[in-house]
C-alpha cells in the first residue's frame, strides 16, 4: 500500500512538473525555515502597488475615465474655418471665398453617452474599491498566519520538544533499570513525536502563508 502510494504521488508531481512518466523519482527534501526579508512588513503597501489585479482594476479606470472625458467635449459645438481661392482667369478678378462650419451635437445622445461613461466609470471603481479590501485583508490575514506559526515553532522548539525528549530520556533510563514500565516509556516517546509533529506542521502553516503573501504582493519574500 505505500509503494502504491508512492507510485501515485509520484505521477500526480511528474505530471504537474511536465516531466516524464518513467523519468527517476522526485526526492522531497526536508522543509527547513526559510529567511523572511524586510518586504514582509510592507506586504499591505506591495499589494497596493504591484498586485496584477489592482494593476488590471486601476488601467480600467483609466480608460473609463478617459472615455467620460471623451463624452463631456462632446457637449461643445465643432467649429471648422476655411478658405478657397479661386482663379477666374483675366477677364475676371481672381478671388477668396471663405466657409464657416458650425455643428451642434444632439444633446439627447451626447447625455446618453456620458451616463453611460459615468456608470461604467463608477463600477470600475467600486470593483477596483472592493479588490483592493480583499487583498489587503487576505495579505494582512496572511502575514498573521506567518507570525503566528513563528512564535509556535519557536515554542515547540525551545520549549515542549526538548522538555518531551528530556522526559522520554528519563522514562527510558527509568526502564532500563527497572523502575518503570514500557508503557510509560513508549507514552513518552509517542509524546515527543506529537510535538515534533506539531512544530512540522506548524512550519508547513508558515512557508504555505509565505507563498500566498507573495502571490498577493508580487515580491519574493524569503
């Protein structure tokens, strides 16, 4: 059941890694903490700034707002000027003529447009609005996850996991000499292994959160 086990995580990676069905195995290495850089605690500011979506959400804007600017000089009259010069040969005078051309939009169209560039213009702001909140509130969401699962680690490594490791090194010595139970000794151990467990999973908590923060910022952050 492992070995079949093995066989299917290995061809769900392969596939994803765009790698041959018979090429050597993928070897997972063991996670280790990885350095967080200074652009974590601007991961709110580096949202704002260099997430491809509120990049895409702010250009629309742009473009709405320049087609209600559009919309607005449509309500002025176009105004054209011109001149003709006209050779009537030498029996007659040769002579200019001059043209003056003035033309009024029609207002009921020119409203419609620019309620129209209006509308559009709002909901692209309030959809820019809206993206922003979210991604800031996951991106801050995120940095707690990075700091919480920093400080249990901390704690599993610093406090439990040696403080279980020196129990099950008690527990141990205790049996080998007679004076406790293999029942206490293999509850320890199984102590310890929770813990260390524990502080696995809780770095897995911290480097996945990392990944998601920089996802959300464009940056690469450790």
């Amino acid at each position: 059941m492992h070995e079949q086990e093995w066989g299917q995580l290995e061809a769900t990676l392969k596939s994803l890694a765009h790698r041959p069905l018979d090429s050597d195995d993928i070897i997972p290495e063991p996670l280790k903490v990885a350095e967080v850089s200074a652009q974590q605690q601007e991961a709110l500011s580096l949202v704002a700034s260099q997430n491809s979506t509120l990049k895409a959400d702010r250009a629309m804007a742009v473009q709405q707002e320049a087609r209600l600017q559009a919309a607005e000089r449509g309500t002025k009259p176009d105004f054209s000027a011109g001149y003709m010069y006209q050779a009537t040969g030498s029996a007659y005078r040769d002579y200019y003529v001059a043209t003056f051309n003035l033309r009024f939009p029609r207002k009921k169209r020119v409203n419609a447009e620019i309620a129209e560039a209006t509308e559009a213009l709002g909901r692209a702001r309030a959809e820019a609005d809206a993206d922003q909140q979210q991604l800031e509130a996951e991106a801050r969401k995120q940095a707690i996850a990075v700091q919480s699962s920093a400080e249990l680690m901390k704690e599993y490594e610093q406090g439990l996991i040696p403080q279980a490791e020196s129990v099950y090194r008690s527990e141990l010595n205790a049996y080998q000499s007679n004076r406790s139970t293999l029942s206490a000794v293999l509850n320890a151990l199984m102590e310890r292994i929770s813990f260390e467990h524990d502080y696995q999973q809780a770095l897995l908590d911290r480097e996945t959160a990392l990944a998601h923060l920089e996802t959300l910022t464009g940056a690469e952050l450790q």
